[in-house]
C-alpha cells in the first residue's frame, strides 16, 4: 500500500516536471504585460473601421504565417541581401498589412518592451480584425515566440496554390496537422477579400495547357471575369472572391462554390469530394451561426501549428527583422 502511494508520487512528480510541455495559454500576457490584448483590439476596433478592406489580408496573414515553420512570425521577415524571405515568395506578393502590423508592435512595445511576440500579434490582429468586421470570434491562446529562419523556398513548398485539386489541398493540411473537416471550414475564409487575375486566369484562358477555359467554372461567371482579366498575363488586376460581399463574413462563399462559381481551381475543388460537397450543402443550410462555430475552431487549431513556446525562439524587438 504503502510502495504504490510512493510510486505514485513519484510518477506524479514525473510528470509535473520531467514532460512539462510549454505550450499556449488563454491570456499568456495577463501579468507579463497587461494591458497587452486590449491595446492591440483597440488599435485593430480604432483603424479597420477605415480600411475595412485591410481584414481580408490581416487574415490571410496569420494563414500564411503558421502553414510556414509555424505560428512564429516568420511572415514579416524582411529579406537581406542574404537571404530571400518568405515576403519575396510568390505567393506573398499580394501579402498586405505589413504596416498594420508594424504599428501594432510599437504601441505594446512601448508598453512592455520586449514582451509580446510578433506571431502573437499577428494571432490577435486577425481575430479582432474580422471581429469588426462582424466576422466570427476565436480563442486565441497566446505565448507563441518568434521564429528566427524565413526562407522563401520554404514559403512556396508550405503554402497550398490555388491550382491545387482536392488531394493536394488535403495533403498540404494533413502535413500541418489539420484535417478535411478544417480544410472545408477555413476555405470559407474566402468569403472576405479579393483575388489577383493571375491567381485564377489559367481556368480562364489556359486551362488545358492549349489554350481554353476550366469546364467546372460557370460560364457565366468565366465570361464576366474574362471582362476583368483581360489576358492571361494581367497580375495587377483584382476581383472581389465573394462578389457583392466581399467584406462581409458570410455563407456567400459557400453558395458560389456549390454553383460552381469558386474563383480558385481550389474552391471549385471542395465539390469534387462528395462528403465535402454534402457537408457544405448542409451548411448552407443552417444559420451562419454554424459556419461560426466551425471556423472558430478550425482557427484555434490552424493558430496552433508547430508553435513555439517556453523557451525557443526569440521575442523579437522589430517584427521585420530578428535580433542581433
Ligand atoms: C485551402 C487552401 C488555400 C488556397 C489555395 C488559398 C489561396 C489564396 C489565393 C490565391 C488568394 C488570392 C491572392 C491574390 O491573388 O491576391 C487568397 C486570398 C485570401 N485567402 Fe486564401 N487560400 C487558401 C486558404 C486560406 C485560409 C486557410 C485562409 C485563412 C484562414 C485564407 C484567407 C484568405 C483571405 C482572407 C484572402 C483575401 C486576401 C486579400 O483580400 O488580400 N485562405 N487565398
Ligand atoms: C522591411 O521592408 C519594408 C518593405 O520593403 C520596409 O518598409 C521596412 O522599413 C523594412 N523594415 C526594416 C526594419 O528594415
Ligand atoms: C531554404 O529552404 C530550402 C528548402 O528547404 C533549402 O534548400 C535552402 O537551403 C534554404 N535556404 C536557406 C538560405 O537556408
Ligand atoms: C491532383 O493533383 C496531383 C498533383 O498535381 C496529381 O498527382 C493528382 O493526380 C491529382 N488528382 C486528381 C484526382 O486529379
Ligand atoms: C478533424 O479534427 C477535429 C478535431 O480537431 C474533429 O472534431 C473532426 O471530426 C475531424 N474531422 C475529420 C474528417 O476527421
Ligand atoms: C499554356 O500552358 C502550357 C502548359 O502549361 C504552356 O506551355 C503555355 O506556354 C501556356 N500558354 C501561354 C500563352 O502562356
Ligand atoms: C507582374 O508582371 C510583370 C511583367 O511580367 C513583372 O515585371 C512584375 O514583377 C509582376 N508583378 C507582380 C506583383 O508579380
Ligand atoms: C509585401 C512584400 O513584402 N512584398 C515583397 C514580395 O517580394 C517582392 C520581390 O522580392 C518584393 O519586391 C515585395 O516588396
């Protein structure tokens, strides 16, 4: 009786402090620096009511920064004349809100140098950016620290095309640890911002590799982009993704795709999996309250992504560059 009481103890103890994993925590910030949380959604509730349109790319942001060595602000680094960053991959050259962000980190900078990390402003400026927006509200556990590698090979390999068929989309969100149910959800994040031509101008005017357009694309909907993406080359030119609200986080999304009016070859992909068409079915089905939900939790779960915390990392003072 006696022994295994010790033993318990023992395997008790074990696990307090030999396993200890350090991991994310609702409100890391509460004693470090307070006022933290508060002063990044104030900044975010005070300016995205003026540049409502800078939600979409905020978001897209957080996104790109986790599915690349993890949620650690990777993304912001700049390149250096040895080094190509992330920001200089293609798929980043429509990244926007760099600025945002900047602004951002002096403010809590000035509050508590040295405390905060970029990736955890990124994680809190997307939820509270598509907050005003009247989007869906997420958790968002802080303590993530900032990575000190952005390397834009890595970018281009993690981050999925918008050429990617199904198996390819669920692939590249296996290998973050995220399955087909967040695949479906986290998509619908398309229901807010714009799209370049040279995302999707392959379906319109090369889809087979000789010419010719993408025969799951509603034609009506291919000639009406035909009229925005004047030729294959276009990538200046920009199109609403869920035209008519593309500001406003709705089902919209949804309701395109299954009419066959997704812009990317990687919307109209959701259909050609039957569980993914029929789940979306239902969505669109049900109050938007649910696609809420779902994408909050898939959100909680992307913010998650190969994290570093305890002790790895660094906290860095510029978000743009890491420390000397
Ligand atoms: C499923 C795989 C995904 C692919 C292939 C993909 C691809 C793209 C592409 C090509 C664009 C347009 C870029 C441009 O031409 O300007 C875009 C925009 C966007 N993506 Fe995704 N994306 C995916 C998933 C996600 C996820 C998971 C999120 C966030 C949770 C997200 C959020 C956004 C947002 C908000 C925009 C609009 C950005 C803006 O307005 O500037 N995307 N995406
Ligand atoms: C990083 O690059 C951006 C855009 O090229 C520039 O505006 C910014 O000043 C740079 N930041 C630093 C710290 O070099
Ligand atoms: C960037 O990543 C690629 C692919 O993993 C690797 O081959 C390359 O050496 C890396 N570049 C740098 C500068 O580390
Ligand atoms: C999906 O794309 C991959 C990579 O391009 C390709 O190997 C595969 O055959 C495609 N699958 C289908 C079902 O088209
Ligand atoms: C995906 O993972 C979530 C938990 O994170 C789970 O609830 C859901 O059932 C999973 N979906 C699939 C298709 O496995
Ligand atoms: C169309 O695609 C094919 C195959 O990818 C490519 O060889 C060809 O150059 C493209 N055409 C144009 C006009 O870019
Ligand atoms: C757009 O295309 C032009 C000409 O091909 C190229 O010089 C420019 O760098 C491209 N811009 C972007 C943002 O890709
Ligand atoms: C937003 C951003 O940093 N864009 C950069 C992407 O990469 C190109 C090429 O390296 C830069 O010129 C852009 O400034």
């Amino acid at each position: 009786m006696r022994m295994s009481f010790m033993g318990f103890i023992v395997w008790l103890l074990l696990g307090l402090f030999c396993c200890v994993k350090a991991d994310l925590q609702l409100g890391f910030y509460d004693k470090s620096c307070p006022k933290a949380e508060k002063i990044i959604s104030d900044f975010v509730k005070k300016h995205i009511p003026n540049a409502p349109t800078l939600a979409s790319p905020l978001l897209r942001m957080h996104f790109h920064d986790c599915f690349v060595r993890g949620c650690d602000g990777s993304v912001l680094i700049n390149s250096t004349s040895n080094n190509q960053a992330e920001k200089a991959a293609t798929p980043n050259l429509t990244l926007r809100g760099f600025g945002f962000i900047d602004s951002v980190k002096s403010l809590v900078e000035k509050e508590c140098p040295g405390v905060v990390s970029c990736a955890d402003i990124v994680a809190l400026v997307a939820r509270d950016a598509v907050g005003v927006i009247g989007g869906p509200y997420w958790r968002v556990p802080t303590g993530r620290r900032d990575g000190l590698i952005s390397n834009s090979t890595e970018a281009l390999n993690n981050i999925p095309a918008p050429t990617f068929n199904f198996s390819a989309l669920q692939t590249s969100f296996a290998n973050k640890g995220l399955n087909v149910t967040d695949l479906i959800w986290l998509s619908g994040a398309h229901t807010i911002g714009i799209g370049h031509c040279s995302s999707f101008s392959s379906r319109l005017y090369n889809f087979t590799g000789k010419g010719g357009q993408d025969p799951s694309l509603d034609r009506f909907y291919a000639a009406n982009l035909k009229k925005a993406c004047k030729s294959l080359n276009d990538n200046v030119t920009f199109v609403e993704m869920d035209p008519g609200s593309f500001r406003t986080f709705d089902l919209g999304y949804y309701k395109n795709v299954l009419k066959r009016r997704g812009l990317f070859q990687s919307d109209a992909a959701l259909i050609t999996n039957a569980p993914t068409k029929s789940s979306i079915m239902n969505l669109v089905n049900s109050p938007p309250e649910v696609f809420f939900q779902e994408f909050a939790l898939s959100m909680e779960k992307m913010g998650r992504i190969e994290v570093k915390a305890g002790t790895t990392g660094e906290i860095r003072k510029n978000c743009a560059v890491v420390n000397s």
